[in-house]
C-alpha cells in the first residue's frame, strides 16, 4: 500500500506541474505569436523605406567627367 501512495504522491505533483504549463502555455504562445507580428510589421516597413531609397537612387543621372584633364585643375 505504501508503493501505491507513493505513487499517487508523485502523480499528483507531476499532474500539477502539467496543469500549470497547460495554463501558462497559450499566454506565452500568444506573446510569441504577438511579437512576431510586429516584427514583421517593422520588417516590410523597412523594406518600403529601403525600396523608396533606392528608387530615387536609380533617377539620379551620374556626372561624368571631362576627358581633357586641364578642365578639371580649377576644382582642387
């Protein structure tokens, strides 16, 4: 008899234990799923910004520079 209280003994604290992570579970599976959610809101706005960034990269034409060399001692 005193195997089976035993025993009982430990199934109930191994009981409470999975209660206790059957309950706390969801909030912290919520708080994971929440954060990843803003991270992924932040993430496509950086990627608008960068994307506007190199948009206006691409209509900047590029300066060329003389061939003739004598053209360019004035600018240093």
């Amino acid at each position: 008899m005193e195997i089976f209280g035993g025993f009982m003994v430990m199934m109930s604290i191994i009981g409470f234990f999975l209660a206790v992570v059957w309950l706390i579970m969801p909030f912290v599976v919520f708080a994971i799923k929440g954060k990843q959610d803003r991270t992924l809101e932040v993430l496509e706005s950086i990627e608008k910004r960068l994307a506007a960034i190199e948009n206006s990269r691409v209509t900047v034409t590029p300066v060329t520079m003389p061939d003739d060399p004598e053209d360019c001692k004035d600018v240093a």
